[in-house]
C-alpha cells in the first residue's frame, strides 16, 4: 500500500502485515539459522499458519498502540525489519529491535530504517527514550546501536535463557533530546 523508500539500492521500508504470512514464512525460511542465533523472532512460524499468527499478533500490538512489525524489502524481497516493543505513549518510552536474513546484512538497512522509526517514536509520538535491548554476543545488533547513538546503560548478567545458554542481555538507550541534538549537528554539518 504505501513504502518508504530508504536509498536508491531500491531498499524499502513498508508495514509488514497478516496478508504477508506466506512472504515472511519464505524469508524466514531462508535465514531461520542465522535469524534465530540470538532471538527467537519467527522460530516458532514453520508453516504459514505460523507465520501469519506471528503477524497477528504485531498487528493486535498496532492496534493497542503497544508495538509494531515493519518489514525491509531489497528489490522487491523481503529480507528483514525492524520493530517497536513495549511501546508505551503515555511513559516516553519504547523498545526498537531488528531482524535480518544473511542476504540483507551489511547494508545498513536496519540503520537506515531504524531512523525512520526513532524519528517517528520522537516527533510524532513523543517518546523520550528509545531501548536497545540485545545478548552480549550479537555483535552486528549492538553495532547498529552505537551507529545510531545509543549509550550503554548496563549490563543485566545472565538474564536470558536461550538455546541451553543464560546470555547476558546489553541495554542501550537514546533520549529524544540526544536523538533531536545528533541531528542537528548533522544538518549543520551538511552545510
């Protein structure tokens, strides 16, 4: 229906939606293993019934303004997103994570598409802290958060039990008076 258009190597940020289930059942059989290193996100979505109850289940947060789901599309492909948890208006504040199939990384989509949604979260909403929340060893996630200009809150040791393993989970966070001075150093640096 509509598209954000995030640089000219064709990469698009769009709604990823119920009616997507077959699409994102695909992508995420493409890169289940490399997906679901550090997060479950769609590991439990092996048919498409799956798929769109994962999908139902973004759009249920969308409509109680708790969270959404928003894909990357690379030359009309599917090959990831990016998404709004705990999305709380009335607080401030929200959490932003990401996913991506090996064919989407190393682009800098999910930086790219992440400042179209913290911008959104900022100016539209009025949040006034963004959360990056990622295990310790998910190098590639963290390193978008630094790109993006997310401080290192702490550390919550061993808090997450994945695949056999406790994780320690990294907290990174940007507040909207950050995220609004970043760009107006940018703008004028632009000039």
């Amino acid at each position: 229906m509509y598209a954000i258009s995030l640089g000219d190597d064709g990469a698009e940020l769009r709604p990823l939606e119920p009616w997507h289930a077959e699409e994102l059942l695909a992508h995420l059989d493409r890169g289940r293993e490399f997906i679901n290193e550090y997060v479950p996100f769609g590991s439990q979505a092996t048919d498409v019934a799956g798929a769109r109850e994962v999908l139902q289940r973004y759009a249920q947060m969308r409509a109680d303004d708790t969270g959404s789901l928003h894909g990357l599309w690379l030359e009309g492909k599917l090959v990831g997103g990016v998404l709004f948890l705990n999305f709380d208006a009335e607080s401030g504040n929200c959490e932003v994570g990401c996913w991506l199939e090996p064919a989407g990384t190393g682009r800098g989509l999910v930086t790219r598409a992440m400042r179209v949604l913290i911008d959104f979260a900022v100016e539209r909403r009025g949040i006034q802290r963004v959360e990056w929340v990622a295990s310790a060893g998910n190098t590639n996630s963290l390193n978008v958060a630094r790109r993006l200009g997310f401080t290192r809150d702490g550390v919550r040791r061993e808090a997450y039990p994945y695949r056999g393993v406790r994780h320690d989970l990294e907290v990174w966070s940007v507040l909207a008076r950050e995220w609004r001075a970043a760009h107006a150093r940018a703008a004028h640096n632009d000039h």
